[in-house]
C-alpha cells in the first residue's frame, strides 16, 4: 500500500502554516491554491495545485476533487481544510467523498450547529458554561428591547464567515453605543448575525483552547493560548501570542475544565479552535467562538512542540500513537503576525495605549513567526517586499501632501503679500 498524501485547501495564513506543519512530519503534502494573493504559492513545502476558478466553491469544488489523479487505487489522501465554508462543503458531501479521501466524521447538521454561534451558545448555556449575552438575528423592536437591559458597547458578529443571507462582512463589528447598533440593524437588518455585549475583556484576555480530537470524540491533546494583542485590537485575529497562555494554575484548569465539558455536549472530530473570554469584572471564562479547522496561529503552536496537522494525518490513517499526555510539556514561546501586529499597533498608538518602544521590545522576544522560517524563506520574503511598498507609497502620498500643504501656504502668502 502506498503512503498517504495530505491535501490542504489552503486559506491565507493557515494553509501555509499547515502544509509547514505537516513537511515538518515528514508528511507529504499538497496544497489547493484558490487565490493569487496566498503566499503558500511560494512555499518549498507543499506541491501547489491551482483550482480553477470556476470549481473553486460548492459542488464544483466536489467535482474537482473526485476527478483527483491517484498513485494508487488504495491510497485515500486526507482532506485538510482550514476555513469554515470548506469544513462544511467536506461534511455535506462526506459520503460521496470518504470512497476516495479520508476526512473527518462529524455530521454536517453537528458542525453546522458547533460553528454557528448562536447555536453554539444555546449548547454552552445547556451545560451550564458561561456565554457572552447575546441575541441572534434580532429584529429592530427585538433588539430595542434587548438592548435597553444590555449595555453597549456591542459587537456584531455573523454566525460564521461566509454564513448564507449575513451582511456584515467584517469578522467583528463594533457599535460603541446602543444607538449606532440600532441604526444600523434598522437600517442594513442582521440575517445570519449575532450581536453580542462587549464585555471587560479584550487584548490579553483572550484565551484559546487548542486541540485534536479522535473520531470517538475523545480529546487526544490540547494547549492553551493567549490572545495579547488582536487585529482590530480587542476583538480580532490573534496578531501577538503566546503558548502556553501562562495562567495561574487554578485558572488554567477551569479553562481546561470547561473546554473538556464543552466538547463532551458535542459529536466532534478534528483539530478545534476554541475561543473564551476571561470577563474581568466576574473572573469567568465565557465561551465566544469555535473554530472547526486549523487557525492562524497552528505555526505557533508546532514551534512550541505540538504538531496537530500531524496527530491529525496519523489519526486518520491509523498511526496516532497511543501513549500521548493529554497536555503535553511545551516551550513558552511569543509568536507574532509582524505584518498585522503593526496595523495593531498603529491602531493602539493612535488610542494612546502603546508605545513605540513597548511595541518594537515585545516583537524582539518572539522566537515564533507566522511568516519567517528558516528552511522556507521565500513566502516572509515575498511578504516583507509588499509591506516595503507599500511603505513606499504611503511615505511618496504623504510626502505630496505636506508638498500641496507647502505650495497652498505660499500661494495664499503671496496672494496676501
């Protein structure tokens, strides 16, 4: 029998993260390209395949995939996906897939019900877990009433990226007052949205469950992480981290805890993502969100020594092993989205709640990169020369603007002369 190939549809940066992991296993992998603008084309890690773009969503994605050339009639390649629109296309077509590929088991009505998060929060609250308050799809009347016991500032979150009918089409939207969220839901509606109370957490409260779990639904391993800065700050992608999160222990095992009671309530089996809130005024983690596939920070968590692109092609073909600790000893490690991390900054330095210093000192301590790699330069090399010009251009843009400011000044000094 011939061995496996891993198949990754690659989504910026969590496809190249994956394929990285899993040549760092010494597993073959191939990636699915559906974007020009994915640096995974530049990796050394991974053989690249360019989707067509007429198969590159729904059943003609399927299509493509049967139509997959195979070494070997037995040979089953594992589908990775690492976005929410794949992770479901692969559930609903699960049956007709499994004859070729080896993908993971949960139903697709179970993972349409984990990622969506009102749904998601109804299964917390039925196993006693804290949630954010929030009230999904509401109505104007609805959310007038809702509000006026809840207060702001709010976000406005879809059920889950690419959900069918949702208009917002930012991951977090936040309202600073109950105002400006009516307005809005008056005005544009919230299909396929949730919103929530923005409660005293943010930047440095954040906190991440990382794991894989088997086709029993049994958690095989499982870190923690800590979200210290986020793009948009407060309530975005992780853009400076670390693992683990460093709690104090008591603190780290209600965080375990309640991770492990969640997914006791759930059928799931694959790599998870799961997303909590420390709330500062109550010291309660409150469930905010489940990611059912790699994340962006996946790189981070294989530098600090646990690998689960790995554990998750083994799982499948039946090489896990089976003496692994449940959470294992890991190096500490900060890990940083240099390329993001600076629009954060920029974003806190312009609020007056980080200096340039404090920034540029805290980027010094990383040892984990999302883009750098030593043995697969290429793609932090593409991505440095895009940030250059586009330095470039913001610095040719400003520099004619103070010009035009100069020559409005001395025309309208001449003028008065």
């Amino acid at each position: 029998m011939s061995t496996p190939r891993a198949i990754v549809l690659s989504r910026p940066l969590t496809g190249l993260a994956t394929v990285r992991a899993l040549h760092r296993a010494g597993i073959a992998a191939q990636a699915l390209v559906f974007s020009d603008r994915d640096l995974v084309r530049h990796t050394r890690m991974a053989d690249l395949v360019d989707v067509p773009v007429q198969a590159r969503g729904g059943d003609a994605l399927i299509e493509f995939l049967l139509q997959w050339p195979r070494c070997a009639a037995d040979e089953r390649p594992v589908l990775i996906p690492v976005c929410d629109e794949h992770a479901l296309l692969l559930s609903r077509h699960a049956q007709r897939l499994s004859a070729h590929f080896r993908l993971w088991t949960t139903s697709h009505d179970e993972l349409l019900r984990i990622i969506s998060k009102n749904s998601l929060g109804t299964i917390a609250s039925a196993l006693d877990l804290p949630v954010v308050p929030g009230i999904a799809e509401p109505t104007p009347e609805q959310l007038e009433q809702w509000s006026a016991g809840h207060a702001g500032p709010y976000l406005l979150k879809p059920f889950y990226v690419g959900a069918p009918g949702n208009n917002v089409h930012d991951k977090n939207r936040q309202f600073e007052t109950r105002d400006e969220l009516l307005d809005h839901v008056r005005s544009k509606g919230a299909r396929a949205a949730i919103v929530q109370r923005m409660l005293r957490g943010g930047d440095g409260y954040i906190f991440d469950c990382y794991g894989l779990c088997d086709a029993s639904g049994r958690v095989v391993q499982m870190a923690t992480h800590r979200r210290w800065r986020q793009n948009k700050p407060d309530c975005g992608t992780t853009s400076f981290g670390e693992i683990p999160a460093g709690l104090p222990a008591d603190q780290d095992d209600t965080l375990l805890a309640q991770t492990r009671t969640l997914l006791g309530g759930l059928h799931y089996h694959g790599i998870f993502g799961i997303e909590w809130l420390l709330d500062r005024e109550t010291g309660r983690f409150c469930l905010i969100d489940f990611n059912a596939r790699p994340f962006s920070s996946i790189g981070h968590l294989v530098d600090c020594g646990l690998n689960l692109p790995a554990l998750a092609f083994r799982e499948l073909t039946g090489e896990l092993p089976s003496d692994l600790e449940p959470q294992p000893r890991l190096r500490r490690l900060l890990w940083v989205d240099f390329y993001r991390d600076l629009q954060t900054f920029r974003a806190l330095r312009g609020a007056h709640k980080l200096r340039f210093l404090d920034w540029f000192a805290s980027t010094l301590r990383c040892r984990s990169w999302a883009y750098w790699n030593w043995r697969d330069p290429m793609p932090a090399l593409v991505r440095t020369g895009k940030l250059l010009r586009h330095l470039a251009e913001l610095f040719f843009f400003n520099g004619n603007r103070q010009h035009d400011r100069h020559d409005c000044r001395s025309t309208s000094q001449d003028a008065t002369f």
